[in-house]
C-alpha cells in the first residue's frame, strides 16, 4: 500500500492529500529514508512525521484494506513515540494558555509592567537566597 494511503487509513491525516503535501515537504521517513507519496510501504516498517509539532514514531503492524474507524487503529500500527513529547505538548498548551487568553489583543502598560514586575521578584528572590 502507499504511504499516503495508509496514513490516511489509520487516520493520522484528514485527506491523501494532505499527506501528500507532507511527503512534498519531506516531512515523512521510511526506516530514515525521505519517502515520496507513492512509497510502498509493508508490515515492520518505520515511519517518522511531524505533525502537530510532534514527530511521530508509527510501526506497521498491518496493512488494512479501506480506511478503518478510530476505535480500529491500533491493529494496524504500534505508536512508538515517547510520552514526554506529549507531556511537553500539553505543558506548551497549558503556559500559553496560562499567559494571555485568546482574543485579550497585545498586552497593555499595566500588564507589560506586572509581566517586568514577576521577573525582578524572582531574580530578587534568587539573589537573598544565595546571600543566606
């Protein structure tokens, strides 16, 4: 099967044609080789992608016929990425969430002088520590 037909059978990617575009970019690897849309691919092959600002490690287990549901997806491939990549994703959502709200616009005075403020009280607060 092609790789753009697979990653799109046990959908990691919406349309063909968007991975495609990845393949274009050289954004997906077979066992570390730059692989094309039309690359066949077999069981026990490695496949590296990014996606989400996350590279992907995927194994083939087997090759399904048609596009499968999202309950079906793990016969077909074993995830080998690391969990700490998404425990940082999730660390990266939560501070820039935690920074600005979506929608608030550019940070005013008040907020450029508190975000200055919390610096200077974490260096202040280094400094007496190494002075005790």
């Amino acid at each position: 099967m092609r790789i753009d037909k697979y990653l799109w059978c046990v959908r990691y990617y919406k349309t063909r044609n968007m991975v495609t575009e990845a393949c274009k970019k050289n954004q997906i690897t077979v066992n570390g080789q730059v692989a094309k849309a039309s690359k066949e691919v077999f069981p026990t092959d490695k496949i590296t992608f990014r996606k989400d600002q996350i590279t992907q490690i995927i194994t083939i287990l087997d090759i399904p016929e048609n596009r499968v549901g999202a309950k079906l997806v793990d016969r077909y491939r074993r995830n080998d990425t690391p969990p700490e990549v998404y425990q940082h994703l999730e660390l990266l959502k939560l501070s820039k969430e935690h920074y600005r709200k979506n929608g608030t616009g550019r940070p005013t005075k008040k907020d450029r002088r508190d975000i200055d403020e919390f610096g200077n009280v974490i260096i202040e607060d280094e400094e007496t520590d190494s002075l005790l």
